[in-house]
C-alpha cells in the first residue's frame, strides 16, 4: 500500500512539471528505483493510471529502471554494489570484510519526463 502513497508524491511532481512546460500531455515518466526498494512495478503503473484520470498525464506510462545498491565497507572505505540482496554477497569485494553500511538503493527519482 505504501506504493499509493509514493506514486501520489510521484504524480503531483509530474503535474508540477508539467504545468510549468505548458504541456498538453505527458506521455512517459522515466524513474530510477533503488534496488533495495520494496516498490512494485506493477503497482506503480497502477496507482499512476487511477491517479491521472482526468488529468494531462491520463494514459501516461512509467518507464522504470531498477539501479544497483551501494554499500561502503567501513574497514577500507570502498565502494561496491549489489542488484538484489539474495544475488550479492554483503563483504567488501576489496577486503572482504562484512561492515559495511548502505549509502544507496532504497531511494526513487523522476528522471525526466516525455511531453507533448
């Protein structure tokens, strides 16, 4: 449920924008989703749609790119990241040690937005 609330903070960003442009309709909105995000594709594009009704981003599509997570080992201070917590393996790839912390990958971002 917590996508609603995203996605509403999502679509009043791509309004704004929208409005300042002039725009008459927005056909796509690219965003980057942190790997460790929990927030569904699915349900993103479905909130968007119930949210743009009636709206100049009615019909809009969300194009959305999943970026890898950042972690900063807090031995050696490298930077190293991971597509998926059950893919990667959570120790520096420098010097293998497992203190780290994450600095990166639960975040979102509007990258642009295509308009007519």
């Amino acid at each position: 449920m917590h996508e609603l609330v995203v996605t509403k903070s999502i679509h009043q960003l791509v309004l704004r924008h929208a409005q300042k442009a002039d725009a008459k309709r927005v056909l796509t909105v690219t965003l980057e989703i942190g790997a460790l995000s929990d927030l569904q594709t699915e349900w993103l594009q479905r909130y968007f749609d119930r949210l743009s009704r009636n709206t100049v981003s009615e019909g809009a599509i969300l194009n959305i790119t999943r970026v890898p997570a950042v972690f900063l080992c807090k031995q050696c201070c490298q930077t190293f990241e991971i597509s998926s917590l059950l893919d990667g393996d959570l120790t520096c790839q420098q010097c293998h040690s497992s203190e780290v912390s994450l600095v990166s990958g639960k975040e979102y971002h509007v990258i642009n937005m295509e308009v007519l």
